[in-house]
C-alpha cells in the first residue's frame, strides 16, 4: 500500500513536470503577428524558484536539471549551461530553505531577484568569454526584468491553484517528519 505522503509527493513532482512541459508548449507555439522585440518572462523559472521556496522536496534537482536541460535543447540555448547555472542557483537556496521560511514575502522576492541576477550574469560572462552570440545586454535586463516581475504572480497562482505554501517552522507531517 503507498503512503499518502510519497503519494502526495510523486503527485507534485509530476505536476511540476506537467506544469513546465505545458509552459514550453505555449512558449514555442507561434503566438505572436509580429516581432515584438520584448522578451518575455521565464515562468518555468519562476515556478522553479518559487516551489522550491514553498516545498524543496516537490522539485528535486535531478527534475529541475531535466527540465531546464529540455528547455535549452527545445530554445537552442549551448546545452546544459543555463540548467548549470540553474541547478547552482536552486542548490544554493535549497541550502537556506529553512532560514528563509521566516521572511516576509518583500524579502523573499529581494532574495530571488539578486539570485536571478547572478545567474543571469553568470549565463553572460560564460557566453562572452566563449565567444557565444547573444542578444543585447537591454534585452537581458529585460528578461530579467519580466521574469521577476512575473514571481509574485506565479507565487499567488500556486497557492491558488495547488495550495502550496511555505511550511511553518516546526511544522510535520503526518508521520511526525520536520518538513
């Protein structure tokens, strides 16, 4: 008989999977008339940061790895690269999860973004110093921009949707595990 706890987990890991391949989808579809020229945020991103904040065990790192690995291949991005610099930027709050529970929301969104500017620098400077072609600085920035623009709404729309929260400090489950 499965547990309701690994269930629950597997479900969500599985809806984070769901949740990211459904959002590639719609960023590869043909949407626009024209070329706008303004980029768009990363929600995939942001859905990362903003479920690893809330419950660290729903996206392990080889799952966050596997999906920013198939978004570089599906974008044409150098492979492994940004989930490296993904995988680096998760690993690092993932090791300060429990005291960055007791944040204000203000100060949680102030973490991501500084976050996401390293790696968005980070993904620059390894990209210039291998000669890559890349888009305009302008155009990072407003990536970046977007994307954080873009957290506090994929925060309000996980807890609306699914529910998930931060956990409380002390808080267990049902078989009497810290989460």
């Amino acid at each position: 008989m499965v547990d309701p706890i690994s269930r629950q987990l597997w479900l969500h890991r599985a809806l984070y999977l769901a949740i990211a391949m459904v959002v590639l989808f719609l960023r590869l579809l043909p949407l626009s008339s024209g070329a706008s020229g303004w980029p768009g945020p990363d929600i995939t991103l942001a859905l990362t940061l903003a479920w690893l904040l809330r419950r660290p065990e729903f996206v392990p790192a080889v799952l966050v790895v596997a999906v920013m690995l198939i978004e570089d291949l599906m974008f044409q991005r150098p492979p492994g690269l940004w989930a490296l610099i993904v995988l680096g930027g998760t690993e690092f709050l993932r090791a300060r999860e429990v005291s960055l529970r007791d944040l204000s929301f203000m100060l949680e969104w102030i973490t991501v973004g500084v976050l996401l500017l390293v790696m968005v620098l980070a993904d620059r400077l390894v990209l210039s110093l291998l000669m890559v072609p890349q888009p305009p600085l302008g155009l990072t920035l407003l990536y970046y921009l977007a994307t954080l623009a873009a957290y506090p709404l994929v925060v309000i729309a996980s807890y609306a949707a699914f529910g998930l929260r931060r956990a409380a400090p002390g808080e267990v489950d049902a078989f009497g595990r810290r989460l």
